[in-house]
C-alpha cells in the first residue's frame, strides 16, 4: 500500500471530479466505489446547470457558488474533453420556467420579482410569446420567464469522460469495493477498512452522497447530517416530430432535451429513506403534470423510470470542507445540484486539500455550521 495516495469514498460525480483534479495536480488517487462508479444520483439525474431558475429567496451564498460553477464550466468541459476525448455536450439553448394554470402563474410572477430584484437577467413572456418561443408548449401555457443563462449538460457523458480521464491520468477506480469504515487515530485518519483489511492514508474524501451519513468509524462531531432525498425520473425518446430544444420547467416538473434524443422529465421529491423502486403514483404524477404543459409527449416511447437518491444536508446546502479530523475532508450534500456544482466543488476541494486553503466563496459550506 502506498501510503502516499488520497483515497476516495465514492465514485460518483463529486468523488470522480476531485480524483480527476487532484491528478491533474500530480497527486495520486484511489477511488473506491461500492458498486459502479457513477451510476447512483449521477447517472440518473437530469444534468440541468440552473442557478438562476433555483435561485431560492434565503439562499445568497448557495447562489453565488451555483453562479461561480456556471462560469467555470465551459474551463472544467475543456479540461475534461483534453484528458478524456468525450464531449459533456455543455449546451447554452437557456432555459424556460413556465406556468400551466393561474396559480402558477401567481408564483412565477413572484419568482420573476425577486430575480430583477437581485439583478439576475431574466424575461417576462406572455403565453403566446412563450409558445412562439417554444412551439411544443400547451395552448394553455399562461405565462413563461425567459432565462438566457441556465444551461444544461449530458451528465451521463460528464461521468463517462470523469471516469476515462481519471484512468487516463493514473488513477485507479476500485468497483464493488465498498468502505467499510474509515480509520481515526488522535483526532488523525489513518486509513480505512474495504475487503475486511485496513489499508493506510493520510488523507480521505469523503464523497459518497446520501450514504455519507453512515459511514462507521467517523467521530459523531465529523458525521455529516445527510440525508437521501428520493428522485423517480423519467426519460422519454424524441421523435422527429417533436422538436424541444431548451430545458423547460414547470413548478412541478421539468424537460430535459438531450442531443442524443433523449428527453429527462423529472422528477419527485420525496422523504421516503432508501426506497429504491419506482412508484406508479410517482410516473403517473409527472407524467400528468408533464403532459398537460407539453402535450406532445403523449406518443413519445417511455424509455427509462430511475430512482435515485439526492443528498441532503440539515440546510439543503452542501458541505465543502476539511474537518477537525486530520485529514478527512468532506464533499456531500450537493441535493438537487451536484451536476451544477461538480467544477466549484472540485477546485475548491483539490485547492483545500493541496494548499490547506479555503476561499471566501466556499467557507458558508464548512461542515462547522452544523456547530453552531
Ligand atoms: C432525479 C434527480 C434529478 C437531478 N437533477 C439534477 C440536475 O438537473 N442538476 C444538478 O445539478 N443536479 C441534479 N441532481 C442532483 C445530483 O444528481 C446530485 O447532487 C449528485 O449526483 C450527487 O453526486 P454524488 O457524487 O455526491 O452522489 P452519487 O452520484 O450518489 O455518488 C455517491 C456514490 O458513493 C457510493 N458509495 C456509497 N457508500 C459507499 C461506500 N461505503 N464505499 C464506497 N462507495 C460508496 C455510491 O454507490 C454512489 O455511487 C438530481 C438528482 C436526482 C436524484
């Protein structure tokens, strides 16, 4: 065992994303993944970047780290097509928040308020120029907000190129290889248990997602308060006929077009642990919601019903940071925007690690808050 490498806890978006720039700074990395690297909330998620469309009123701090890994994003796709060769598809089509009823209406329009208000660009659209923006929409579509700056990318590919680049730089991705525990000695990590052995590191990421929380072995003043937030999603197949090209969203469901023809609607938000199968009453919810803002959806073939589980700290906020344990550091709870934050999360975190050195933007999301 070389007691030089990082050890990862956790394949997905955030634990590859770190590996893959903690190689690229020369470090070495060993990331272990309790079943397939990227295939939990990563894969099944809907890879829309909308900062502003999530914008939430007592949330500041979250917005200008969302807005902050919207710019580093076409850097992070460049970086990642160099050392992987695969496109993330990072698509600037902008994106469409739109109200079916009058209720709706009422809501967008206090949504819309409160973004002119912290100079966030967005536009009012009547009904029909919505339409005429988007001519698959509902005739009774009553009113839209036009957001030129919230993208999307196809997370699928983002977890494939994360997964190339990391083996291409000399990582290695251990699969079925779940933690057991990790190994703390004087307030120090010492390594951790996979396979029923211990191996030796001086330092661990802890970034498996909603299962961080139980992890064994950690003091309860490091544990993070995680939770899984349930997410059934569904993926349709485009036709020729059907033409959406922007993301849409509506207060309880959204649209997802990808280039490979895959259209994402999703998705349900759910307490309900780790509940891991689809529900009919799930489909049947965002199928009707989705049909009645886009009605064309009625004779797509319904292709994929995934779960997956979001990661959800105490605040909703998600947690960026060294801890009190000598090195152990933390990157979970991104909730309903890991794909969003993957490049913030993964500087930041390579630059802590390396440096020892957190910026401005990053210290709200110490696991210290929790503290307080
Ligand atoms: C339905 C849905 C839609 C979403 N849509 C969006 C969106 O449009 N935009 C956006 O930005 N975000 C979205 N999200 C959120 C985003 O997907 C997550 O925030 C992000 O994927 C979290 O990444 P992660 O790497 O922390 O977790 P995961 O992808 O869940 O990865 C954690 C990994 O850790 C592994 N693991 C667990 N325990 C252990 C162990 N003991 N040892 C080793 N490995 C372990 C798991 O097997 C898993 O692969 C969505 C989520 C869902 C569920």
């Amino acid at each position: 065992m070389n007691d030089n490498a990082i050890a990862i806890i956790g394949g997905g978006v955030i634990g590859l994303s770190i590996g893959w720039q903690l190689l690229r700074h020369g470090k070495q990395v060993e990331i272990f993944e309790s079943k397939e690297a990227g295939k939990s909330a990563s894969w099944v998620s809907a890879g829309m970047l909308a900062p502003v469309s999530e914008a939430g009123f007592e949330e500041m701090d979250l917005l200008n780290l969302n807005l902050e890994s919207i710019k580093q994003f076409p850097k992070f796709a460049d970086e990642l097509k160099e050392d992987s060769g695969i496109d993330i598809d990072f698509r600037t089509e902008g994106t469409m928040m739109i109200a079916v009823d009058r209720d709706q209406a009422e809501h967008l329009r206090r949504l819309y308020e409160f973004r002119k208000k912290i100079e966030l660009p967005v536009e009012w659209l009547t009904g029909s120029e919505a339409r005429e923006r988007e001519p698959e929409l509902s005739p009774a579509i009553k009113s839209a907000v036009w957001i030129p700056n919230d993208y999307q990318v196809d997370n699928r590919n983002l977890i494939l190129a994360l997964i190339e680049a990391v083996k291409k730089r000399g990582g290695t991705i251990h699969e079925h290889t779940p933690v057991e525990s990790v190994s703390v000695s004087d307030n120090t990590i010492t390594g951790i248990f996979v396979n029923g052995e211990s191996k030796t590191y001086r330092k661990v990421v802890l970034a498996n997602g909603a299962w961080a929380r139980d992890m064994k072995g950690l003091p309860e003043d490091v544990r993070p308060p995680v939770r899984p937030v349930k997410g059934q999603i569904l993926t349709l197949r485009m036709t020729k006929e059907f033409t959406l090209q922007k993301v849409l969203r509506s207060q309880k469901v959204y649209f997802a077009p990808k280039k490979d023809g895959r259209l994402i609607v999703g998705a349900t938000v759910e307490e309900k642990g780790f509940e891991s199968y689809p529900t009919a009453g799930g489909v049947k919810f965002i199928l009707e919601e989705a049909w009645e803002a886009v009605p064309g959806i009625y004779d797509l073939p319904l292709e994929e019903i995934n779960v997956g589980f979001r990661p959800s700290s105490r605040d909703n906020e998600p947690i960026i940071s060294d801890t009190s344990v000598g090195g152990l550091y933390i990157a979970t709870g991104h909730f309903r925007h890991g794909i969003l934050l993957t490049p913030v999360t993964a500087y930041e975190m390579t630059n802590i690690i390396i440096n020892g050195k957190s910026s401005e933007l990053i210290e709200p999301f110490s696991l210290l808050r929790f503290k307080q």
